[in-house]
C-alpha cells in the first residue's frame, strides 16, 4: 500500500488538468487541499475521467473490452521465448535489477516465408585433422592441388556435403586424383562409357582428347571412378576373322607377349582377356564402353595394360583442404575402385532466403506458418516439389502450387497447421531428391510486447524465462495502457505506469474473446487527449476560495484507472492530494488465449 501524498501542482488558469491518475490494480481514497496563494477570490472544478485518451482505429471490426491491454512497446529478444514458456501478465525483473515489465504476448508473424530451391548434385566426403575452427554452409573450400568445392552441409566433426563440378560433353581438361601423377601422355583414360587419350598433364591436370575408339563424349559426375589404360608397342594380327561381334574366343598369330588381365584394342573395340590356350584367346567383348564388332584376319591387335585408377574431379587422398580463412582438414583416405564421390540429384534450400543454398540432414517448420518454396531456377525442371507424410502418403491438404517447376513463378507452398504432418518428406520425380523434415509446435517467438516498465530497460540487459535466458537486442518503446470501453472504431483508454502518450499510427493487438482466432493488428489514425469532464462526473463546480484560504476536501475515491482532473479560474490555486492507494482487483484484465476453443479464457 503506498500513502501520503499522491501528488500535487499549481496549474495554469482556466486549463483543465490531470492532477493524479490511479494505477490500474489499485483505489486511491484521499483528501483534497486547495490554496488560493492570491489576494482575491477564484473558483476552481474538480472532475474524475475514467479513462486518458480515445483512440480512433484504421477500422470498426476489432474486439475489444474493457479489461483489454494494449501495447506498442517491443523488445527483440534472444534466443525468444515460447508459447508456454511465460505467461501474459507475469511480472519479469531484469538479471540486473534495473527494471521490470510486464509481459503480453510475442508477436508472431503472418508473413510467408519464402524458401528458394536449386537442384544440385551433392556428395558427401569425409575428412580428419580439422583446424582453426569449423567449415560453413556456403565456404569454397580450395585442395592443396587447386581443385575447389562448396559446402553445403558440415557437422563440424567429421562428415561434409559437397558440390564439386564434373566435366561438361565438351570439356577438354580436368584433374584427376589417387595415382594420377603416374598418368603419361598417350595413355587412355576411360570413365563410364567414354575414352578419352591424355595429350598432356600438369601433376593431376590432365588434357584430353574427347570420345576415342569410337565412343561417346558425355558429361561425367565429379568423382567418378578412372581407369588407365596404357598402350604399349606390342601388337599381333588376327590369325582368323572375326565374324561375329559375340563371339568370345578369337585367334591371334602370337600371344606370347600377352598375358591374362590385359586389354587389346581391335579396330575401335576394346577386349579383355581372360584366358589364353597357345594363341587362342578368351576374351569380354565391348569393353571400356566400346562397342563390339567384327574384324578382318590380319587385323592389327595392340596390347594395352591397366595401370590401375584414378577419380575425376576429386582430392587425394589425406589432401588438405581450406577455407579460405584458416579453416583445415584433411580428406580421409579412400580406395579405388570404390568410388570415393558420389553424388546425387538432390533439392537444395536457401532456407533464410541469403542466397546461400544448403542441404541440412533434415528442415524444421514452425506451426502456423506458411512456407512458399521457389522453384524458379532451371535446375528444377521436371522435379516440381511435394511433399509426403513421415510414413510416404502423399500430402495436399494445406499444399498448392503454381507454376511449372523450372520457370519463372513456380512455387509449392505448405501452410503448417495442426492438421499437417508431425513429420514430412519433400519428393519429386527422382529418387532420394528430397529431405526429411518436422513440424515444430512450440517455436521461439524473438518480438515481444511488454507493458507498465518501470525502470531504464536497454539493449543488452536480459531476463529469465522457462526456457532459459534472453538477452534484449534491441528496445522498441511504445505506449501502454488498458481499454475501458470500446464502440466501433472508437476506444477509450486509461494510460500504463510510466506510459507515454497514445499518438497516430501506433499499432497493437486486437484481443478478440474467440480463444485461437484469427488475432489483426489495429493500427491508430488518429488520437483525442481530451481532459474535458462530463458533466455527471464533476465532484466539484465553480467552488469558490477566498483569498489566502485553504479547502479541503475528504472522502474522495478514485478507482483503477481513472484520472483527477483539476480547472482554476485564476493561476493562483495550489492543488494537494494526500492519501493512500491500495491492491484491488476492481479492474479485471483479459488477456487473448492462443489455445484452442476448448481452453477457457486467460484471465
């Protein structure tokens, strides 16, 4: 309870003005003393005003009652804090003492959410001996011998998700990794159904000549497994013709400087020789994607050895990588023949919208949210994006899309309901495209709106929660206050401890009775501080004062809320209020539930 005096001044003449407004959870009952300090008689109206300001809004449709709060004072804040985590009206103190505030409520978004999407082919690679802190989504991460990746996933311990460029059909130079600094000029090099010959190298840097033995040049994934074949000065002739393109046993006119494992080259077909009987071979036909084909008796026949493998387009093995600011490791060792890269189709998100696209082991969406995936990028051709329950059944109920995938405008977009999966999957048309994802239902909320602060709140300060702390980033003031009484577009408003005044274009929350309904922001238009006094609420009117005299005045009760307000004929009139204000619940406060229908009111 506080008591003595409640306050006290000495206003201008024939100006009304408030004298004492009364917090909102107490009643004040005091006495009022007014000295007339001049030499003559004046007069002087005292009125009680059970609100401060009327508010007029942008519309006629909100919600409000008496016993409403409303709010523009925001504080952004982190981590955030969750639904269930504070409760509106809890009182919080700041760590430091310096203040404290009432919550409200977070203010949650309705914008939607925009997610754009690439088709990339991404791999994961593994390494060791990390240095000078961790890898990022979106680092260009450069080998020791120049060849160069971008991270799209790193668990910063020892597994990361790569793009690394394969070969175009056209490509005449790229590197490859393992044995390649045995590689010569002349050798061949044969990767999926494709021989290209080495014209020359640099280290691991090769330069080729495309399609050879008549096959075809294509576009090759980045680490796909080399092998080298290298031709010798060996050669022999076709002791028979070969007349049918299956046939596996030809004749030679001397094997002697052939052994089992080599390959031979007629024509434009390569064989692999699996058995040799004096001078008859047991071949595999159409080897190293040659096509297999008939041969004339005396047919040259050229040995070629296999020299081992190498992959395309990928880093050594125990090959440092970095960066580009200080960030290393190593890439663990792998084995050829097993393919060391292997990437494949996958969707890629750009999930805060930077440009940086990423693919995390799996999304989280927040409840009640709307999240509009992009797909614009010409990659997405013919992989529009959908998404499926955690168990694979398809799932449209809150999903649409517009567009064709690939070009301009296209788009899938899912509104996070409570009728949406716990748990989903992102498909398209190929195998594996897409992520696993879950629905979070109790997200951090990072803005809130507080009320009656009292004390200096700034940024940096921090406060507890269930959840833990949070610090206060940035501090939005605003006024505060509570709706006595509300028609239409007009609301009448008494203001919050410490609050300033209500002005055009502030904007709240609407406090709607319906629990979980659709909650608007009202926005002011315009503002009327009036102090003038209805006529049935004057205590006092025209009460004259001699001069050098004093009035007093017991026995008045001003309730939660309301405001004293004070007119003098002559600017000579000192007003006293002296009393005490005590706890009541007269003024019930309702504050918005985000719960569901079934959940009564907070009150």
């Amino acid at each position: 309870m506080t008591a003595g005096k409640l306050a006290a001044a000495k206003p201008a003449a024939t100006t009304n003005t408030f004298l004492y407004r009364c917090p909102i959870d107490k009643t004040a009952s005091a006495v009022l003393n007014v000295v007339n300090q001049s030499g003559s008689t004046a007069s002087y109206r005292v009125g009680l005003r059970d609100y401060d300001q009327t508010l007029t809004l942008d519309a006629g449709t909100y919600k409000f009652r008496k016993g409403n709060v409303v709010t523009a004072y925001q504080l952004v804040v982190s981590p955030g804090v969750q639904i269930d985590s504070l409760t509106p009206g809890d009182l919080i103190t700041l760590d430091n003492n310096n203040a404290t505030f009432r919550y409200f409520d977070f203010l949650k978004p309705t914008s939607t959410l925009t997610i754009p999407v690439k088709v990339e082919e991404i791999g994961s690679a593994n390494y060791t001996s990390l240095a000078g802190g961790s890898f990022a989504v979106g680092n260009t991460i450069t080998g020791a011998n120049g060849l160069t990746a971008v991270v799209y996933f790193d668990n910063s311990t020892s597994t990361f998700k790569l793009k690394i460029a394969g070969i175009t059909n056209s490509s005449t130079s790229f590197r490859v990794s393992g044995t390649g600094t045995n590689i010569s000029a002349l050798d061949l090099l044969n990767f999926d159904n494709e021989i290209v010959a080495v014209s020359s190298k640099t280290g691991n840097q090769m330069t080729v000549t495309r399609a050879q033995s008549g096959t075809a040049a294509a576009a090759h994934e980045a680490g796909s497994v080399t092998r080298i074949v290298r031709p010798t000065a060996t050669t022999t002739t076709l002791s028979a013709a070969i007349t049918d393109p299956a046939a596996t046993s030809i004749d030679v006119t001397s094997a002697a400087s052939l052994i089992v494992g080599d390959y031979i080259r007629i024509g434009n077909e390569f064989l692999l020789i699996g058995q040799i009987a004096t001078n008859t071979l047991t071949v595999t036909r159409g080897q190293l994607g040659t096509t297999a084909a008939t041969a004339l008796n005396g047919a040259t026949v050229t040995k070629h050895t296999d020299q081992g493998y190498v992959a395309l387009q990928y880093f050594d093995s125990a090959e440092t990588v970095d960066n580009g600011s200080g960030v290393t490791a190593s890439i663990s060792t792998s084995i050829l023949p097993v393919r060391t890269f292997n990437p494949s189709t996958r969707f890629t998100y750009d999930l805060n919208n930077s440009g940086t696209f990423s693919l995390p082991d799996n999304i989280s969406l927040n409840l009640d949210r709307t999240y509009r995936f992009t797909q614009n990028d010409s990659s997405n051709t013919g992989e529009t994006l959908a998404f499926t329950t955690g168990t694979g059944t398809p799932y449209t109920t809150t999903v649409t899309t517009s567009g064709t995938a690939g070009t301009s405008g296209a788009y899938t977009q899912i509104v996070v309901t409570s009728v949406a999966p716990s748990s989903f999957n992102t498909v398209g048309t190929t195998a594996n495209i897409g992520i696993s994802g879950t629905v979070n239902t109790n997200p951090l909320y990072t803005t809130i709106y507080v009320y009656d602060v009292e004390g200096t709140v700034v940024a940096t300060d921090s406060f507890e929660t269930a959840t833990g702390t949070n610090t206060i980033t940035t501090v939005t003031g605003g006024p505060y206050g509570y709706v006595h009484s509300a028609s239409g577009a007009s609301v009448k408003v008494s203001l919050g401890l410490n609050s300033a005044a209500f002005t055009g274009t502030n904007t709240f929350y609407d406090s709607p009775r319906e629990n979980a309904s659709v909650r608007a922001v009202a926005t002011v238009s315009s503002v009327t501080t009036a102090t003038d006094i209805n006529v049935e609420d004057y205590l006092f009117y025209g009460k004259s004062l001699a001069a050098n005299t004093t009035d007093k005045n017991s026995s008045i009760v001003i309730g939660p809320g309301q405001s004293l307000v004070v007119y003098s004929s002559a600017a000579d009139l000192n007003y006293s209020l002296n009393g005490f204000e005590d706890n009541t619940s007269d003024y019930e406060l309702y504050f918005y539930s985000r719960e569901s229908a079934s959940t009564p009111p907070i009150i």
